[in-house]
C-alpha cells in the first residue's frame, strides 16, 4: 500500500481515532510490561483475600477471592485479550483471503462450493459453534482462539470474493493474464492490494469481536484456566457481585475500554482509508 | 447467504414490476435458493453430527458419571442408543429420520427431541423477534436523530452512547440490569420467563411474560440498538448526500418530508440487511442471556445439549435455528425486491 | 436459630388440624388462598432432571424431586436412625440372610391403584438391582424378595449387607408402581417424566427443562400432609442469579446448596432470611484430590505425602467453601458416624519445608527454572469449588517445585480423560461419600473397583490387599463395634498410602429460607426427602 | 433573444457574492451576476471554479459547512439572504428550479417517476392528488416524454438517462417557475441526447419566457443556446459580455485559453491553434494575491502580483478582468502560439 505512513498521520489527526490509538496504546504498555511491574506473575497470592480497592495503596485496586492482586490481573489479562483478538483475527484473516480470493478469482464451480461452505459457517449460531469447540476439545488459550476464528472468517472471505470478483475484470488484471503471469501471483499481488483498505476496517472490529468472545467464553466458564483474562476475573467476580462487586467492574470497565479504543480506531480507519467519504465535504 | 445469492441490483431493461406476474425468473430463483438452502443445510447437519461424534466422551459417559452406572449398564445404554455402530451407519441413520423430519429422541430429557424443541421455541421465538423489532425500531431512531444533528452536540452524545452499547458485552449489561433493576429497585422479576404455577391467563399472563422478558430482551437488544444506530446514522447521511436527495430540496418540499420520505426509505435497505445477521448470530448469543436470566430457551438448551453430549438435540436445535436463518434471509431477499425496483433476479 | 425453630414447630403442629380440614379442590383454586399451614413454595434448581424418577437416575435433581412423588420402605431421623414409611415395621434375622418388612395398609397410588407387597418386590428386583447405579452394589447380596402376603415382604440376601438398611429411604430406594412399570421397557416408561408414586406430592405440570409444579395428593397416607398447596421447582443454571431470585423474593428457599457459598452466607445474615445445615446427612460429600498411581512420579509415596503438606486445605475451606465443612483428614467423611476417626490415622499439616524435603528425599531435585517436573491437574467440571480450587493448587505447588498445567473440559471429557482414557496425573473433584461408606468410599479403594470405562471408580488405581479384606469385611459385617474397627484400620493404612488426598469434607449443604418457610429440614434427608412437612407463611 | 432593457428587475441578480467554509479563505469572491427573464446566461468556468456552488447558493441548498458569507442575492428584486427556510423553501420550484448535471443519480431510485413530479407540484400547489397526477402528465408530455401514461408508473433505472434528464426538466419547470438553473444538464448524455436536451430547454425557455443559467464547462453549448456568458476562474468573474463578443473576441487571457483548449480550436477563423492552460485551477487557500490567475498567464507582469484587477466594463457590455486585456488585432501573445 502506497502511502500508510501518510494514513497513519492522517489516523493521528483524526481526533477520536487518536483517543483509540492512545487507549490501545496504554492497553499494549499494560501487557508488554506485566512481566516486569508484576514479576511474581497474576496467580501469586500476595495480599489478604477480597480486599477492597483503595483500602491497602499496595493494591489500589484490591484483591481477589484468593489475595492476587488485580491490577496485576488486569495487567496479565490484557495480554490474554490482546492474544487472543490479534491471533484469532490474524487466522481469520488468512483463512478469509485464501477462501475469498480463491472463489471470487475461479468463480464457477469453485465459487459455489466455497461460497456454501461460508454460508454453512454463517448459518449455524456462532457463539455456538464456538462453545461447542471450546467444550469439546477443552479449554486452552489455542483452542479458544481456534473456536473464535472458525467463526470470523467467513465475513473476511465475502468481503475479498466481492472485491476480487469486481476487480478481476479490470483490464491490469486482463493484462497480467495475457503476458502469462500466474493465477497466484495475480491474485495475490495485484487483486489483493487493492482490496485492503474494507480488510483492514473490518479486521479492527474482528480484535474486538474476538475479545469480547474470549471474555463471554471465559464468563460461561470455557476460558483457559492457565492464564489469567479479564473474563476469568469476571467469571470469578460474578460470583461475588453483591460484596466485592469491583472484582467484576473493574475487567469489565477494561474490557469495555479495549473494544472502545478498537472501535474507534476501525471508525477513523474507515474514514482516512476511504476515499469515496473523504471526496464529499 | 444474502451477499452472494441474494438479488442484484441492475438497470433493468425490462418493464416490469418487482413482482409481475410469478414469471419463470423468479420461480427459477426461488427454486435455485431452496437448492442452495438445502445444500446448505446438508453442509451444517453433517458437520454439526460429526464435532459431535468425534469429541471424546458420548451421553453415556455423561449419564454414566451422574448416575454412578456400573460398566454393563452403560454398554446397555450404548446398545439401546445405537452408540455402539459405526459412525457412518449412525450418519445414516440420523439424517434418514431428518428426511421425514423426525429428531430422534433425546436420552438427557426422556423425551422426543421435537417436544423439548418445541418447548423452548417460545421464549426464544419472542426474544428474538422482541430484540430484533426493538433494536431496529430504537436503533434506527437514534440514527436518524444522529443523522438529523449531524455534527451538533445530539450527534456527539448519541454517537458515543452507541459507542459505549458496542462496546459493552451483552452479559456485562445484563450482569447490571439484574444488579439495579431486579436487587436494587426490585422492579423487574430475576429469572425465568412467567410466573411457574401461578396459573395466570389472558392479559395477566401476557403481562406476567412481559415483565419477565423485558430485562433479557433490554440486555440482547444493546448491542444492536448501536449496530443499527451506527449504520443507521452512516446510511443516511450516505443518502442525503446523494443527488436525489438535493433534487428533492431543489424542488422545495419540507425538509422533513426530504428526510423521512425520500432518504429513510433508501437509508433503511442497509438496515434490513443487517436484520438477518442479526437474527442467525441471536441463537447463540441467547446462550448467555438465557444463561444469566434462567431463561429455558435454545440457546442455553443447545449449550446443555452440547455439554451432556445430547446428539439428537443438539442437531434439532442447530437444524431449527438455521431453517429460521435461512427462511428470514430469504424473507429478506424477498422484501428487498418489494422496496427497492432496483433490485432484479440474477 | 433454634429457637426459631422450636417457635416454628409448634406453629406448624398448632397448624395441623386445619391443614386436615381444607378440601382438596381448593388447593387448586391458586395464590389467592391463605392460610397458616399451606402456601406456595417456589425454589430453584439446576440442573434440570432427565426423569422424576430417583430409581433410575441417581442425580441430583431427581434424587431432590423423586422423594416428593414417591416413598421409600423407611426414612431416617437424624443420625440415620431408621423410622417407618411404606414400611411400618421391619426385623433382621439373627444371621442377617433375611430382612422381614411389614408394610403399610392402604396405600395407594396417585392413579388409585392400592399398593403392595408386589411392587415392592418388583421395584427391587427388576429395577433397583438392574437400573440404579449404585444399586447393583448395594443389592449386589438380595436374591430375591418373598410376597407371603400383600403387606409382608421378605428381603432373601446371600450374605449380610448392613449398609443395605441405610439406603431404603425414599430417594435412594423409591418405590415404582409395579402396574405401571411391569412387561415394558423401564427405562422408556412414560411414567418416569410423569411420576404415579405413593408420595404427598403428586405432578400438576411438567415443562421439559423449565419447570416442575406439584400439588398435594388428596389421598396420601400420612393424613393431613403434605402442609403445602403448592410446590414450584424452576430450573435456572446460574447461581449468582438463583441467589438474585432469592435476594429479590422470586422464590422462597433455596436447597442442597443451590447459590455460591458466599451468597449463602451474606443472605443469611440479613433479615427475612434463615439457614440450617441439619439434615442431609444422606448426602457427605467431599473434595478430594487423587494421584494416578500409574503415572511415575505419583507412584512414589513420598511424592504424593510432599504434595500433600504443600496444600494448606484450610486455606481452600476458608477461602473456596467460607468454612463450610472441615478439612479433609480421612477417606471417610467426618459425618459418617460412627465410623470417622483420625485417631492414628496419619495427618499432612502445611508445610512447605518439608514438602520440599521429601520431594528432595524422592529423587526429584529442582532442575531447569525451578521446577522437579510437571504436572496436569483435572478438577472436575461441575460447581466452582474444583475449579477455583484448583488455582490454589497450582500456584502453592508452584512454590515447591512442582509445575503444574491445570486441564480444564466439560464433564464427558473430564470423565473420558479421567476413568476411561486414564491420560490424567492429579483429578480433583467433588464426591458423595456416601449414606454408608460401603456405598460411597469402598468404590476409590477397591483394587477390583479399577474398571476404566465406570466413572468415579478406583482412578488412583489403587491395591492394597489389605485394605481390600477390611473393607470386603466390613461390607459384610454385621456387629457395629466390629465394623468400627474395621473401618478405623482402613483409614490409618489408606491415608498412610494416600491414594487420594482429602482436601476438605464439604458440611452438608446448607438450606437458605425466607423466614416464611418453616419446618423444612425435619430429618437426615432433609430436602432429599419428601418436604411434606413444610409450609409457608402467605 | 431581447436584451431586456425594463425597468422590471433581472429575475435572478448576484452582487459581490462571497462563499466561505468556516474561516477558511472563500471559495468564491466578488462574484456578480444577473440573468433576465426570457435570457440565457451561460456560466462557464474549470471544474472548481465555483460555478455549481453559486447556482447552488441561489438555491439555499449549500450543503455541509458552506455558506454564504458576503454579497446579495436578488430573486425578482427581492432579497433571499436572510428568508426563513420556510420561505426559501417556497420560493424552489415556484420561482426557481434547478436541472442537475447526472440524471441517473438526480431522482429518487425508490419512486415512481409520477410520485416525484407529483410530489412537487402538491408541495407548491393546493390540488388533489389527481389533479397532480393530472399535471404530472401535462409536464411529461411538455418535456416530450413518450407514452406518458406508462411512465408516471415507472421506477427511475426503467429509463434511460436523456428521458431522467427530461423528467428533471419536467419537475423542474413544473410549477412554472421564472428562473432556471441548469447545472451541466448534458455533460453526462450521449452527443445525440444533448442535442435533444438542449433544443428541449431552449424551447421551454422560449415558450415560458424563462430566465435560464445554464452552467457549462462546454463552450459549443454556450454558443448554441446562451444570450450572454459569463466566465469564471477561481471563485470570481473574469469576463463577461454578449456571446459573441466574448468568444469571438475573448479579452481575458483564461479565456482565450479556455476557447483554445477546446478540440477544435478557436471559434474564430484564423486564429492561431493554442496550447492548454498550464496548471491547473488553485484551491481557494492556495489563490496568488493580486490576479488569481497570474500563475497561469503567459502576460503576468509585476503588477499582477500585487494589484487585483477590477472588472472592468466596456463595449456593449463585455466586462474583464485583467490589468492587460488581450487584443487579438495588436499582440496575440507569441508565447501562447505554437
């Protein structure tokens, strides 16, 4: 893509794409710097148990049910969402493109079957599908992401086939044909390049769908017990609402926080890489 | 399945009404949609009974586990089940019953798979059609209110209320909805979707269910109260951006009428389409609303289907919501040649 | 709270005569009508029961809703002191081979059929020692059941089984109406989702899943019960929110502890609400932590004594059950009197000196990152208590080397990986224990208990054939002095070995009322029992 | 084709009119203008010059952030800065209307042809829905629309673009309005199309004694139905007059540019074949003080650069702007000439 520092330069101006950039940016330094602020790891049980925030300045957020500390959950936690979006949107991604190029390039028959399949996938109840996974096979971080991917990528390859079947008739594309370049290349080095900016709108939302998804799992009891995630900390929480009900609020005002700064970010992206809005004054 | 199979929009050469006469184009359609339907719905049974069969543990080790049975009772219930023959045979078996439309039985509930369906469907059937209506109906007021004060203070505040509904995961609102409005105010009952034994009839019990409903349909309705605010909003100042829109003015009819007649109708297909999204992914977000509410319906059903290892159900569930899936996108297709001329038959 | 309860008692007897007087078609006539002795009781649970019927399926939800349909031959005050019901009297031969039930006159079934010595027979013989779980062990010694006469039935067993006489009562061993069950397929009977039993309560509406209403039955023997009009169980699955339906008044009682702990406690504490923890003495439970002798590492007694001074179960009773129970200090439960005892019987205080030296004794030095080797844990699936558990455990085993990787799946998986796969190191689970320990102890520790494929059998795959012998004996053994010792020795050897660490003996699940409800733990069986006695103030 | 020389008011009269986007510099600046009834004035300029946005400031219909910050406009004498929406509301389509440059997007996809003419004629005019049908027939005919009946029942994408771009006319002209703005009306049809459209509006024009701005990049279209011309370049005139006069004898350096540009060269026989304008029209914040269009003028002197010109009024009414106007006989510029 030609120009992406200049989008990236336009995002920052864009002042509530700037906010989500900033918000993001706060939520990132969270989960790089876990590992050192809380070198004892999310799990240590280092205070008294169920202590209210702002009561120890040790733990200005308080403590769990077993005495961890839940900034360092929230801390932990983030890295867990950021995970789990980024790699369940990043297979999402891959899958999307490879099925979305493929039938929207050949069409025909090839098209047919994949564009079933897709409607297969969007058929049947996502949340679903992805509790069953998560339940059958077990809950663990590479499971979850599985779980949340399998269902994502079908809006991806729409998204690709309708723009790879426009631009197939395009006359560079017919061009590429004619001095016998081949069906790979042209599919991935000129259809797709110009089918990026609609990918990498939605792809923003697809990290926020999927944190929200890790979050609901972990909520329902499906979220990996290894690894500490703001939805194992409002699974916990939700037990105690009526006396610690911070336990619950405060992954939930995170996790509200990180599909804001998501959202806000694909709505400034949209705007700065969408050139038929940015035409119209 | 609206964006591939679904109509397209052309400049129709022909002089013909969306639905003059029951012509062979659409009879063709019709029957090329229920071909690629039931394809489809091959493709979900199939794949569905097999997640099923190849995740370890069947009913039995369920059944086994809560009642203590002892090894030869589980190969009895095995047995009785036909659990014990080959995969494909089970395959078979089970879709030959689904040809004639028959579920099977289902070992968890005692009972045949269509009754325990046909239970739940109510309290699903209203929460779905409850929170589609509302959150279209609201959503797309605060879209057009949006809309209307594009650029104003009203803009600003709704567009960060809809922000903030996004961004708040269902179970997070009804966490909160059950905290202020069933603990705090007392207002609204918890849990369930009627009054059990009382014995209510007529209006009282309409109005006992209506109570109950309201905080789960509430708690399903945020997130696309904002879907449809957001796209609702960026729909319509799309449209009142285009150039029949400064037509309209030119001609000097009230700017009301401009907005309510010429741009909402055009602002409103975007909108419809996402209606049926919006009905395929409820079925499975109910599984927490119906979770947290107490609420017997299909979602929480197909979750326990899943956990005990209840085939049967489960698929009957599956097979029931992506018939109504298929069914209103079809309806969709359908209602997008009623309110848009454009659309024509491929 | 005793004395509420003394208070309660006498309003409930003072009650009697007018409950006797009210007609039966007035029950019916709904929440407008008041009185002292009746009311509407609503409760939630979950999960939701395949059958109304406790002979076939012994989980939870049936064993709650089968006793208010059906009767046992006896109940059991507390202390499991056997008191009549079907059975009006009973006598056990001098050698144990034959128990002798006299049963009661007329009886009869919802549907107006008298009852007989027949169906007891019928129930026993065809469907408790064929279909039940636990039943085929139980009456794994009844040849057969004599009928002299319609009210004589004659229990004929090859060898003694004193633990046969605690699980007669209503919901272990209800008893089926022998009309409606004979020549069909049990199992598939339509009677079992619409009970026709002898029991106060019969079934006003059934929804699959959602619902169960009952009414009294107007002819029931016991003259004068049940005291109820009317008794709503509704299936919710989430505890916080059974506990918001109990908070907001949507229902009036909560059983067998239906809501998290810590609600329980918070919600007693405030006004309108009670809580007992008497009855339910039928139903010990524990959480126990259980090593797979096959794995390697675990073979290793020391190992497994290390792991066990490395979890401070009092801190999982504090802070995992709010000190509902006591910690775990013997394969028995400390209310299976009178057979619990840790006099000589080892104890694993917290310690994590000393479980890092037996781990050092065992050979299992800390190598790359700190870590002796690694471990996977399974907790059980259902409940939280496994499962937060389990993040303690992980965490202080950290502490002492040892790392472990917490497997978390649903219950067939759990149960498959566990019983059937055997692919398991640590299984941490909630389990009954038992009316009698034959019934809910002998299965962990029996060698020829090790069936992979049954779940909740010998896991551990433990064999010690001296535990074997005393617990074959003491299944057998009708002289209580003798069975006490027995048992006694049986848990000094099995806690010496540790098959299976006990973390804590969960307190018998506590029942959350509003102050309306009254009279509703009146015996061992608690809410495991018929309820007939309970009203509620309208 | 009489100049009207009454003491009636011109039916449309802008003077120093100014539009701005917030406190950006303007868009358009001193620019005047006057069309009278029975007229065509064809307004001519680069895209961007600022030609649609002050037909669409005659119309209130500036969208976005765009307004009117300076200057007057005269509908009839009467001044329309200031009139409550209501008011200017009335005065679309009674007074004045307006035909739009892209007939396909120009009607409302999800109406019939008949809903959108009848819709205007019952915002103006206290009839019945028949009686406005009834109208809606008339104007279809009076537009030459074929099988008019039929057509009332249509949706727009039935027709094809010259036939959208009669039914514009028709709503247009539908409450006999004296002004008509018509925004490039045939830059988007076929070559024969614009011809019909063209001949269509010229006879409206005629028969309804319309005053007609016809807005146009097209000089040929100018030539065949306007009176007089005006030219525009970066926000403001720079030369106006009779139609023949300006292009036979164009005195603005952008102007003769303009007519050289064109494929076939000047109007004028003989005149030397000219190159394009060099650059391209500068956006309002980036305008050159003095003459906007020095950057662009092979005569710019230092004078331009400091000094604005003013629009300077000559013969017979053929107005420039320009501190040296060009004289074709005297000094045809030999750094134009090729």
């Amino acid at each position: 893509m030609t120009g992406t520092f200049a989008h990236i330069r336009r995002l920052a101006r864009h002042p509530s794409g700037l906010f989500g950039l900033l918000l993001l940016a706060a939520i990132i330094l969270m989960s790089v710097s876990a590992g050192w602020i809380f070198p004892e790891g999310p799990w240590a049980m280092v205070g008294p148990t169920r202590l209210h925030p702002g009561v120890d300045p040790r733990f200005p957020l308080g403590t769990d049910t077993y005495g961890r500390d839940i900034v360092s959950a929230i801390f932990y936690g983030a890295r867990v969402s950021l995970f789990v979006g980024i790699a369940s949107a990043a297979i999402a991604l891959i899958v999307g493109i490879v099925v979305g190029a493929i039938a929207g390039y050949f069409g025909g028959k090839v098209d047919d079957a994949l564009m079933r399949l897709t409607d297969a996938f969007q058929t049947i109840p996502n949340f679903l599908l992805s509790i069953a996974i998560v339940g059958i096979i077990g809950a663990s971080l590479p499971t979850i992401t599985f779980a949340i991917s399998i269902v994502a990528w079908p809006i991806i390859a729409r998204l690709v086939r309708a723009d790879v079947l426009r631009l197939r008739t395009y006359d560079f594309v017919q061009s590429c044909k004619i001095i016998g370049m081949s069906d790979m290349r042209i599919v991935f080095q000129q259809i797709l390049p110009n089918c990026m900016a609609p990918i990498i709108v939605t792809t923003s939302v697809l990290v926020a769908n999927a944190i929200i998804v890790e979050a609901s799992l972990a909520f329902l009891g499906l979220g990996d017990p290894n690894v500490m995630s703001w939805g194992t900390l409002l699974n916990v929480g939700r037990q105690q609402l009526r006396t610690e009900a911070y336990i619950t609020i405060v992954p939930a005002v995170a996790l509200v926080l990180t599909v804001l700064a998501l959202n806000l970010i694909g709505d400034a992206l949209n705007d700065v890489l969408n050139p038929r809005l940015k035409e119209r004054t | 399945m609206t964006q591939t199979s679904g109509p397209i929009t052309g400049n129709g050469t022909k002089k013909a009404g969306p639905f003059a006469a029951l012509s062979s184009p659409l009879g063709r359609y019709i029957l090329r949609r229920l071909v690629q339907a039931l394809l489809v719905m091959v493709l979900v049974m199939v794949g569905s009974f097999f997640l099923m069969k190849l995740a370890p543990g069947d009913f039995v080790d369920v059944l086994a586990g809560t009642r203590d049975l002892t090894a030869e009772q589980t190969a009895e219930l095995r047995a009785r089940y036909g659990l014990d023959q080959p995969l494909v045979i089970q395959l078979v078996r089970y879709m030959g019953l689904l040809a004639t439309f028959d579920f099977g039985y289902s070992p968890i509930n005692a009972a045949p798979v269509t009754d325990v369906i046909l239970a739940r469907l109510p309290v699903t059937a209203i929460l779905v059609v409850a929170s589609v209506s509302l959150s279209m109906v609201i959503g797309t007021l605060f879209g057009i209110a949006a809309a209307r004060n594009a650029g104003k203070p009203v803009d600003l505040g709704i567009s960060i209320f809809m922000l903030l509904l996004y961004a708040t995961p269902s179970f997070i609102v009804a966490i909160m909805l059950i905290l202020v409005f069933g603990l705090k105010l007392g207002l609204m009952p918890i849990a369930g979707y009627e009054s059990v034994g009382m014995g209510y009839t007529g209006w009282q019990h309409i109005w006992d269910v209506t109570r109950h409903l309201t905080l789960p349909v509430v708690a399903l309705c945020t997130f696309y109260i904002a879907i449809y605010g957001r796209i609702g909003r960026a729909s319509m100042l799309e449209v009142m951006r285009l150039d029949f829109v400064r037509t309209a003015r030119a001609k000097g009819i009230s700017e009301g009428r401009v907005f309510y007649v010429h741009a909402l109708r055009n602002a409103l297909l975007p909108l419809i389409t996402m209606a049926g999204l919006q009905v395929s992914s409820l079925v499975g977000g109910a599984v927490l609303i119906e979770t947290v509410f107490g609420l017997p319906g299909m979602g929480r059903t197909a979750y326990d289907a899943v956990l005990q290892r209840d085939t049967n159900l489960l698929l009957g569930v599956i097979f029931t919501s992506s018939l109504a899936v298929v069914t209103v996108n079809f309806v969709i297709d359908m209602l997008y040649m009623v309110l848009d001329p454009r659309v024509n038959l491929k | 709270m005793s004395k509420s309860f003394e208070m309660n008692r006498r309003g409930f007897l003072g009650s009697l005569a007018a409950a006797g007087l009210v007609p039966a078609g007035m029950v019916a006539s709904g929440p407008a009508l008041a009185q002292d002795a009746g009311g509407i009781l609503r409760t939630p649970f979950w999960p939701a029961p395949t059958y109304l019927n406790s002979a076939i399926s012994t989980s939870g939800p049936e064993s709650f809703l089968s006793p208010k349909f059906y009767d046992g031959l006896l109940g059991y005050e507390s202390g499991m002191v056997p008191k009549p019901s079907l059975a009006t009297a009973w006598e056990i031969s001098e050698d144990g081979l034959t128990v002798t039930f006299t049963l009661r006159e007329g009886v009869t079934w919802h549907d107006g059929e008298p009852f007989t010595s027949h169906d007891v027979a019928f129930t026993f013989m065809e469907v408790l020692k064929v279909h039940h779980g636990r039943g085929v062990n139980t009456f794994a010694n009844l040849t057969s059941v004599d009928t002299p006469d319609d009210y004589t039935a004659v229990f004929n067993l090859s060898k003694p089984s004193p633990a046969m006489m605690r699980a007669l009562d209503s919901r272990e061993c209800p008893i089926l109406p022998a009309h409606l069950y004979e020549g069909t397929d049990i199992m598939e009977n339509p009677v079992n989702t619409a009970p026709v039993g002898t029991g106060p309560f019969k079934l006003e509406s059934y929804e699959i899943g959602s619902a169960v209403v009952m009414v009294p039955y107007e002819d029931y023997w016991d003259e004068g019960y049940p005291l109820l009009d009317r008794f709503i169980v509704q299936f919710v699955p989430d505890p916080a929110t059974r506990a918001a339906m109990l908070e907001s008044g949507q229902t009036d009682a909560i059983f067998l502890g239906m809501i998290p702990t810590q609600e329980i406690l918070r919600i007693a504490e405030m006004d309108g609400f009670e809580m007992t923890t008497t009855g339910f003495e039928a139903m010990p439970s524990g959480l126990q932590l259980e090593f797979n002798l096959e794995n390697e590492i675990l073979a290793n007694k020391l190992v497994r004594q290390a792991i066990a001074h490395a979890i401070d179960t009092n801190w999982i009773l504090e802070n995992v059950f709010y000190g509902m129970g006591q910690t775990g200090a013997s394969p028995l439960h400390y209310d299976q009197r009178p057979f619990y005892t840790t006099e000589g019987v080892p104890s694993y205080p917290f310690d994590l000196a000393k479980a890092n030296e037996l781990l050092d004794e065992a050979g299992y030095p800390r190598g790359e990152g700190d870590m002796r080797f690694k471990l996977m844990l399974d907790p059980s699936p259902w409940g939280t208590e496994s499962i937060n558990s389990s993040a303690y455990i992980r965490e202080v085993l950290r502490q002492v080397g040892i790392d472990v990787e917490v497997r978390q799946q649903d219950f067939a998986v759990f149960v498959t990986t566990v019983w059937t796969e055997r692919k398991h190191d640590l299984v941490l689970y909630t389990a009954t224990m038992g009316v009698d320990p034959t019934i809910g102890v002998h299965r962990f520790y029996l060698s020829s208990n090790f069936q992979p494929g049954t779940g909740f059998s010998n896991g551990a795959h433990y064999d010690n054939p001296e535990v074997d012998e005393l617990l074959n004996a003491a299944s057998i053994e009708m002289d209580e002095e003798a069975r006490i010792a027995q048992y006694a020795e049986f848990q000094q050897i099995a806690y010496e070995d540790l098959p299976i660490v006990k973390m804590v003996d969960i307190a018998a699940a506590p029942t959350l009322a509003s102050t309306r409800v009254h009279d509703f733990a009146p015996d061992a069986l608690g809410a495991l029992g018929s309820l007939k006695q309970t009203w509620v103030e309208q | 084709m009489s100049l009207n020389t009454g003491s009636e008011p011109p039916i449309l009269q802008i003077d120093k009119l100014r539009i701005g986007q917030g406190t950006k510099a303007p868009i358009v600046e001193q620019m005047s203008l006057e069309v009278r009834r029975g007229e065509t004035v064809g307004l001519v300029g680069e895209s961007g010059c600022g030609k649609s946005l002050t037909a669409l400031s005659v119309m209130g219909l500036l969208a976005g952030n765009l307004k009117v910050v300076g200057g007057t406009i005269r509908l009839g004498g009467e001044e329309i800065q200031g009139l409550s929406q209501r008011k200017l509301r009335r005065l679309r389509g009674e007074k004045m209307g307006m035909i739009f440059q892209e007939p396909l997007t120009a009607l409302n996809p999800v109406m019939t042809i008949g809903a959108q003419i009848a819709e205007m004629v019952r915002a103006h005019r206290d009839v019945s829905r028949k009686a406005a049908h009834e109208r809606a027939l008339e104007l279809l005919r009076l537009v030459k629309i074929p099988d008019p009946e039929e057509r009332l029942g249509e949706y727009p994408h039935q027709m094809s673009g010259g036939m959208r771009q009669r039914v514009v006319i028709a709503m247009a002209i539908a409450c006999n309005p004296a002004l008509l703005i018509a925004d490039e009306p045939t830059t988007a049809l076929d070559v024969t199309v614009q011809a019909q459209i063209l001949e269509l509006l010229a006879s409206l024009q005629r028969e309804e004694n319309l005053g007609l701005l016809m807005i146009t990049h097209d000089l040929d279209v100018v030539r065949l139905v306007a009176d007089r011309i005006v030219v525009m370049y970066a926000g403001s005139v720079v030369e106006e007059g009779a139609v023949e006069a300006v292009l036979d004898n164009p005195r603005h350096p952008y102007t003769l540019g303009l007519i050289s540009a064109r494929p076939t060269g000047s109007f004028a026989a003989g005149a030397p074949r000219l190159a394009d304008i060099r650059g391209s029209v500068p956006a309002p914040e980036d305008r050159p003080a003095g003459c906007v269009f020095r950057d662009r003028c092979p005569y710019a002197q230092e004078v331009c650069a400091t000094t604005r010109p003013m629009l300077e009024t000559g013969q017979g009414g053929h107005a420039v702007r320009c501190h040296f106007p060009v004289d074709r006989q005297t000094d045809a510029p030999k750094e134009l000439a090729q």
